[in-house]
C-alpha cells in the first residue's frame, strides 16, 4: 500500500498510522523492523511524496525506539533525516535536531553518530562559496537557528567540544569569510544566543551615534533566585571566548562594512558586561586580546580602521567605567548581581530592597538605584553649575524653543541635556524663568488645553516627547523655584479638569473628552499618566498632586466599570516607594467589585515585586495576603503564585511567616509556599504542629524527588528554547504587556530557575538537619550515588541518581546542610560523575549541583579542596603516560613497530617508575583481550611492563569496572570523555575515530 498510486492515499495514511502503532511493540522481528525503516526511507527522501513529513516523524520515532536497527538498515536514514533539516518549516527541523541529540546522551545510542560529521553539515552552511543562488539565504537562516539549537542543548555543546573543542573552534572560524550575508547572520546569531537585541541592520550609524545593544534577559529582575540559565551561559560563554570567540570579532573590524563594525563593537562590550555579571575569569583572555583593538586603532595608515578601532576600546573602557559605578555605588556593593555560582565562586542572593522602578511605567527608563541615581544628579549638578552664561545662552538657542513655536523644530536631545544638568542649578532655573519664555514654551506644549502633546502619535519615535516630560517635572521638583513654577502653572488644574470630565457624577457635557479611549489607545494622552505618575515620585509632587485633588479624580475613576484602561494606567503608572495615595489607590482596586480588575492588580502586583519595590516586604505581602481570602479562585490562585515567588526574599518570607496567614481553605498551588517556610526556625516550628513535615518527607522519599527532576529539567529546557523578548515599553502602553496582565498565563514565566527543594529546605535549619539525620535518609541518598554513580543503561536508575543529585545539591547548598554531606564524603562522588560520567545529562545534573554546593562561602572552601587538585589530572592527561600508551599501542602495527620499541626504550630509562604503575598493566591486558595480538609481540610488551602479579593486583582488576579497566583504549572503540571541573568549564572529548557510526 506505500507504495501504491496517490490513488490509494487514504489508504497508505492508514498503513502509516499503522506502523506508528507497532514501533513502541515488541511484535516485529529485526528484518521486519529493516524492512519498514528501508520502506520510510525512501518516502522521506521523496520531496514530492504527500506523507513525507509523517514518515520523517516516523523514523525519528524508530530512532528513539531501536536506534542500532535504523543505521544498520538499507538505505542512510541518519543521511536523509539530516537533509531533510533544510527543507522543512524551522519549527519542525527544530524537532527533528533535538530528536538527534538526544542521542548523544548515552554510550549505547552516542556510537550512531558520526562525529566531526553529522552535525557539521548544519554549521558547513556558513562556509558556503555560492551565496548568491536561490534559496541560499533561507538555508542560511536555518543554519543559524539549528546552530543556536546546538549550542542551547547541553548535549550540543558537549558534541561541539569534541577533540579539543573542534566544533566550537569551526563554528568561530566561519567567521573567515567575505560574504557580508553569513557574517551579519552570525552576529545576529550571537546576538540571540545570549538574549540580546537583535542588529538593526537598517539603522543609520550616522545620526545614531548613541544606539546602544540592551541586554533582554529575562532573569534581570529575579536576581535574588540562583539561575540555571546563568550557570548554563557561565559554561557556554567561557567554551567561545576559550575557542576564540573574542579574537575572531576583533579581527571582524578590520571589516571595511561600517554597519558590521558597529554591531561588532556592540557585541564585544555586551560579552564584556555578561562575562562581567557571571564573574568568569575570561578577563585574560579579552586582556591578551585588547593588544590586537590596540595596534587597530593606531593604524594610520587606514584612517577609517583605527577609528572604529579606538571607538571600541572607548567603548569597553565605558562599559567597565559603567560595571564599576554600579557596584561602588550600589546599596550592597553588588549584591544585586546575578551570576553562575559555581563559576563566581560565590552567588550573591542578596537584595537590596532600595533598587526600585516604579512598575516600568516610564518610557527607555533605566533600573539604578537611587544612591548611584543621587550621584549622577550631583555630578550634572556640578557639571551644569560650571557651564558659563554664554554656553547655557548658546545651548538654550539651539534648542530653538525660544525661536520657533512649531514643537517639531525643537531639539529635544538639547533640552533634554538640559533639564539633566544645568537647569537643576536653581540660580539658574530662576534665571531661566524670568529672563526667557523657555520653561514657558515647554510646559504650554504639554498643556492639554493647548493640543499639541495631547494629540501626538502613540508611536515610539514619538515617546521622547514622554521623556523629556518626565524630566521636566523632575527638574522643577528638584527646588523651590520650580515648585512654584509647578504650582502656579495650568497644566496640573486642567488634567485635573480633563479627568473629572469622565466622572459620572459630575456628568460632563464634552462630547470628545481629553482622555476618550480612541485617544487613549492612539495618541500621547496616555502619557499624562506618566507624567503624574514621576510626580508620585517625591514627597513634594505627591503633596502637588494632593492640592490639586488628582487623587479624588483618581479614586472616583477607579470605581468604575465601562473605563477599565483608566484604571489600569492608573495603577500602572504610579510609584510606590512612598507610603501614602498610590497605596491605597491600589489596594481599593485589589478589592474592587470586578474580578477582572481584582486579578489584574493581583498579577501586577507581581510586576512590583519584579521590579524590587521599596518596602515591599511590609506593604506588598500584606496585599497579597488579603487576596488569599479572595472570592475568586483565580484571584486566590494568582495571589499564592506572587506570594512564592516573593518569598524567594527573606524578608518578603519573614513577614509572611510572621503574619501566618490561614491557607487551609486552598488546597492548591500552596505546597511550593509551604516548603518557602521550612528554611527558617518560625516556619519549621508552625508546619510542625500542623504535622506536615513528617507526611510530605515520605511523598518526596518516594516519588517527589523524581517529580523534580522533571520538572527542572522541563523548565531549563523551555528557558533554553525561549526566543522571546519581554517588551521594553511601558506595561500598560504597551499592548502586548496589557494582556499578560490581563492574562496571568501569558506572563514572562521564570523558566530556567531553580524551584525550592523539600530537603533543600529543610537543612537550613539546624533543627530541620536533626530531623533528617534522625530518618536516615541522608545515607540512603549518599550511598545510592556512590554505589551507581557508573551507571550508564538503565534509565531507571539513571534517573534515580539524577534526583539524589539534586537533593543532595539543595542540602549543601546551605551552610548546615554542606556539614551533612562532609560528613557522608559525597562530594567526591559528584565531582567523579561530572569528572567520569558516560551519560552527558548526568554531567550536566552534576554541574548544576556543583553549583548549588558552591552557593555558600563554606561550599566554595570544600570545593576549592576537591578540585584543584584535579585540574592536572581532569583537563590534561599525564603527557609522558600518554606517551607510553601509544607506543605500546603501536607495537601491533608492523609499520611503527621499529620507532615504538625506541621510544618505549628511552621512556623507560627516563621514567622508569611509570612502567611499574599496575593501571598501566591492567589495561595492555585489556587491549590484547580486545584485539588480535602476535606471540611476539606480547613477549615485548611483558619485558617492558615490571609490574608483579599478585592478589593484590587481581583484586584491584576484578573491583574496576569495564570502563576503568579499558578506559584508556577508548579511542580504539568508543568515544572517552573528560571534563574539567576546576574550571568548570574544561569541556573535552578526547580519542580518535576508529570505525564509522560510533563513539
């Protein structure tokens, strides 16, 4: 039937569905198996054929099931699959990748892979001479997302660094080329690998000299959580500046493309500052690179070259000068910064409860806080105070605000320059406005009465107008003669009067009010909230906003129903740093008498909490609780998520545990906040008299720790696969971040953090420690990893060890837990499995929780004991070892026999305690039991080892596993790993290829 006419479709789709149903089976024997897959084969490779697609997913579906029958059947499945990579939607070739390297985690699947083969074609791409035929730039597109998918797999980068980081070394080197096509791809690649905005290569470089690359990250506000996506770009980041990464880009502006050398540059300072937020020591290697920028930019023979050159080292002198101020002028010298424990050394959990925003309701605002925000307004103080009359004169004329009225002329980069610096001088503000009509002409083109803001698009070229707007305010509350210039001007009395125009009460009688939704949702309206809300800012402007009854206008708007985006612009606009009306503007929302709105401020009280809202802790919590007693369950359910993701802060926890609110009535969603309680004693002690710790330690003994390895792995795999972007407008501006309020399932998730563990909890107490010391189950833990840390086929066990990794990660990752797993001497054993592991994920589980261990000082101590002493034996082999091996190897080679007994003659003289090492015995006799060896031979082998065969010998053979015992022969037969973990990242795949389609 599959290979019948189109005429019989329905009935070859059937035969189809059919064959999907048996592959799981055990009903088909091997030839039958070869039969079907040689049959699906042929139909995939068929572009033209209607069930292509169905058959590819077949065979992929053949490949997880019996991976060996696939490749030994006729016809290179493994051949067309990756073909097909090209010529499919990219969605489904995403598919199909992680299908493939899902392969690569075990021995027994990983030897039917072709290395320094399969993959490369997707990355050959880039190395392509013909850039000019037809489908060329789709199939580039394609490489650049399968190459990302590639480097976001755990499994895909520990491919890449096979041999000594060759696919790292060949992806960088695509870098080589001349075509401008594949070198913008690549940037646009990097740019993405990182979640960093993305080139706009229509940008004119010439009027945008101060475009700047903003790091997107969506962990930027959850830094009080430890991040596995950070330890993972920790890892990622260090392999491509070690592979070459950074030389390669500085060579890339040597480029005669001014566009490349631009975003070349953009990228360099962003690796600069990520490299900086992980706290990586790749600093030697951008140090020993910086020469290079050097020479560039003292080129003279090529003017344009060293230009550029000498702009990127400004550049990256101004992105460090930048890293610096924001820790010397952060409120804990850095605490705020997030970063791979394991890596940094030590992780920064800290917050600084002073770094606020006011729910990122101000248009590009930059997150600082407010002592490094107070510095930099002195130093423009200072700054402008300095200016003489003739330059503030000559600045004040080019604004052309006191030349023309037409507000389309002015320069609003000037007047923005401007109110940040010499107008915050009140001598000179005074000076301003008695002698010019500047401060005049500014506030009547806001005035709503005038049109002129208040009609101009809602378009984000236009919302520098916003901008300068906020900073005008900011600048007349910054002293008193601005206050009174505030005070005696219309602005504030007629968007007073605008607003009382919606009052039902009042009953306006304007046909077109100011603040109608059409004007709302289409023109810079909107923005007068914003406005008010940097008046909310200071104690001064809310005492305005009081005399101006702006407050009355908004409580009565939020009671009603038909005008919900006034609602919601108001509570998103203004901030809470200070006590007083916002607060309670909000909390009368929260209790409103529409659950819509009742969810939105719950969800956007989330937002806040994102935004680390001064305070929130005593004012923020307390919202929250109340809307656990909520009528709504979604509104309750809401309410809990925010709540654990709040309580991540100890002080947020602190208050919740004191307040004990009552949550016996919800029996969802609430177990995740019940294990935030167990890390302090308060907590402890009030779960104990519910009797809830003795019950769900036995749920997570039997099955909880296996449900959170799922789920972790689930939730690293979504934030490795995210590609979107948070937007960067204001929340409730912005259409998109509106209905993520409205919608709590469309929020950005904090996918990719680590989730709080049962016994990670509970060990961080000293009374929580007695408790699991008296179940015992820490040795249960401790003696399963020791015992099957080699286990490499059962996928049962493997994820058993899996979970006990994690568990005992989350126990040492506080400092009365790290004493529990000294005194079991696990660490040894994790450091092995990511040292030694032949399954790639369980190194990777490994190497998360090495980091969760180094979370603590005392963690950091014990593993500074463990691994630098395995540097020399983890990232380098034993290079007179080596030695010996291959010419022992290349005694049964007839050709190389002759020089092999020469060298193994001068090795012996020179080291003669080597050829005594009973290791080096066990594992020439393995090699002579997997290949044919001459009699002769053998008797050479025996003179030159001096090794004495006893019980003792015997012993140590019978207690090595196949592994230990053969593990150096590897490169005859399969693919050895080793990894570094003293430098975390010393990721190498070592031996050489023997036969086709293995390891």
């Amino acid at each position: 039937l599959l290979t019948s006419s189109t005429q019989w479709e329905p009935e070859r789709e059937q035969s189809l569905k059919l064959i999907q149903i048996l592959i799981p089976s055990s009903k088909l024997n091997g030839n039958q198996y070869k039969s079907l897959v040689s049959l699906l084969i042929s139909i995939a490779d068929n572009p033209e054929d209607k069930f292509r697609l169905f058959a590819l997913q077949l065979l992929c579906e053949f490949l997880i099931n019996n991976p060996k029958l696939v490749v030994q059947s006729a016809g290179s499945a493994m051949k067309v699959i990756l073909n097909s990579l090209f010529d499919l939607p990219i969605e489904l070739s995403k598919s199909i990748l992680q299908v493939l390297l899902v392969l690569l985690d075990k021995p027994n699947t990983r030897q039917f892979i072709n290395p320094g083969y399969d993959f490369e074609t997707i990355i050959s791409v880039f190395f392509e001479f013909d850039t000019n035929c037809e489908n060329f730039q789709n199939r580039l597109e394609i490489a650049s997302e399968l190459t990302k998918v590639l480097l976001r797999s755990w499994n895909g980068i520990m491919y890449l660094c096979l041999d000594k980081r060759k696919g790292f070394k060949y992806l960088i080197s695509a870098f080589n080329t001349n075509s401008e096509t594949i070198l913008k791809t690549l940037l646009n690649l990097y740019y993405s690998l990182f979640d960093l905005t993305l080139p706009d290569w229509d940008l004119d470089i010439n009027s945008n000299s101060d475009y700047e690359s903003n790091s997107s990250s969506q962990y930027s506000n959850s830094n009080q959580k430890q991040s596995l996506i950070e330890e993972y770009n920790s890892i990622l980041i260090k392999l491509l500046f070690e592979s070459g990464l950074f030389e390669e880009l500085i060579n890339l502006l040597k480029s005669k493309n001014l566009k490349l050398k631009f975003f070349t540059i953009l990228l360099i300072g962003e690796l600069l500052i990520l490299s900086n937020r992980l706290k990586l020591k790749n600093n030697v290697i951008i140090i020993q690179s910086l020469p290079k920028l050097l020479d560039l930019s003292l080129n003279f023979k090529e003017k344009l070259i060293r230009h550029e050159a000498s702009r990127a080292l400004v550049k990256i002198d101004k992105l460090n000068a930048f890293i610096i101020s924001n820790y010397y002028f952060n409120d804990s010298n850095g605490a705020n910064s997030t970063g791979s424990s394991l890596a940094v050394g030590l992780s920064n959990n800290g917050t600084s409860q002073d770094e606020s925003v006011s729910g990122g309701s101000e248009f590009g605002a930059l997150t600082i806080t407010p002592h490094r925000q107070n510095y930099i307004a002195g130093i423009k103080r200072q700054v402008g105070g300095q200016i003489d009359d003739n330059h503030f004169k000559a600045m004040l004329n080019e604004t052309q605000v006191l030349m023309d009225k037409d507000f389309y002329k002015w320069n609003f980069d000037i007047i923005l320059e401007l109110l940040q610096g010499p107008l915050l001088n009140s001598k000179r503000l005074e000076e301003t406005q008695k002698n010019t009509k500047f401060i005049k002409r500014l506030l009547q083109f806001y005035t709503p009465n005038n049109k002129l803001f208040c009609e101009v698009k809602n378009l984000k070229y236009n919302h520098k107008y916003v901008q300068v707007g906020c900073e005008l305010m900011y600048t007349l509350l910054a002293n008193q003669e601005g206050v009174k210039i505030l005070m005696e001007n219309e602005l504030l009395a007629q968007l007073r009067d605008h607003l009382n125009e919606l009052d039902p009460i009042q009953g306006s009688t304007n046909s077109e009010p100011l603040f109608s939704s059409e004007k709302m949702k289409y023109t810079l309206t909107s923005a007068y909230f914003i406005l008010l809300g940097a008046l909310s800012k200071y104690k001064t402007g809310l005492r305005i906003l009081e005399k101006f009854r702006i407050f009355d206008s908004f409580y009565h708007l939020s009671e009603g129903k038909s005008r919900d985006d006034l609602t919601k612009a108001i509570i998103t606009s203004m901030d809470y740093r200070i006590e007083g009306h916002p607060h309670v503007i909000l909390s009368k929302i929260l209790t409103s008498a529409y659950k819509h709105m009742r969810l939105f401020a719950t969800n956007y009280l989330r937002v806040l909490l994102r935004s680390n809202v001064k305070g929130f802790n005593e004012w923020g919590i307390r919202l929250l609780i109340t809307q656990l007693y909520d009528p709504s369950i979604e509104v309750c359910e809401m309410a809990v998520l925010v709540l654990d993701e709040a309580c991540i802060n100890e002080a947020n926890l602190a208050t919740l545990v004191e307040m004990k609110p009552n949550i016996s009535h919800l029996d969802f969603a609430t177990d995740t906040l019940l294990l935030r309680y167990l890390s302090t004693s308060e907590g402890l002690n009030y779960l104990l008299d519910l009797d809830y710790i003795d019950k769900q330690m036995e749920l997570w003994f039997k099955n909880r720790n296996e449900h959170y390895v799922t789920r972790i792995e689930l939730s690293l795999s979504r934030a490795l696969s995210n590609t979107e972007q948070d937007p960067e407008t204001s929340l409730w501006l912005d259409e998109k971040y509106t209905k993520m309020l409205d919608d709590p399932e469309k929020m950005p998730k904090l996918d990719g953090l680590i989730f709080p563990h049962f016994y990670g909890q509970l060990t961080k107490t000293s009374k929580g420690c007695e408790i699991l010391i008296a179940k015992g189950h820490l040795n249960y833990f401790s003696n399963f990893v020791q015992t099957n840390r080699d286990e490499f086929k059962n996928e049962g066990i493997i994820k058993t060890l899996k979970s006990n990794l994690w568990t005992l990660g989350h126990i040492g990752a506080s400092e009365t837990g790290l004493g529990l797993l000294c005194s079991v001497d696990i660490i040894r054993s994790i450091v092995w499995i990511w040292k030694k592991s032949r399954v790639f994920s369980l190194k990777g589980t490994a190497y998360f929780v090495l980091g969760l261990i180094s979370n603590s000082k005392m963690g950091i101590r014990r593993l500074s004991f463990k691994l630098p002493q395995m540097l020399q034996t983890i990232q380098f082999k034993d290079p007179i070892e080596q030695e010996i091996k291959e010419s022992l190897d290349n005694l049964t080679n007839q050709v190389l026999i002759g020089q092999a007994i020469k060298n193994l003659i001068r090795l012996k003289a020179a080291y003669p305690a080597k050829f005594k090492n009973p290791k080096l015995f066990i594992y020439m006799s393995e090699l002579m039991n997997y290949f044919k060896v001459k009699f002769q031979v053998r008797q050479l082998i025996q003179e030159f080892l001096e090794v004495e065969i006893n019980e003792e010998l015997m012993a140590m053979w019978k207690a090595m596993t196949p592994t230990e015992a053969g593990q150096s022969i590897g490169h005859k037969n399969h693919l050895s790993v080793q990894l570094t973990s003293g430098e975390k990242c010393g990721l190498r795949l070592t031996g050489n290829r023997q036969r086709k389609g293995t390891f």
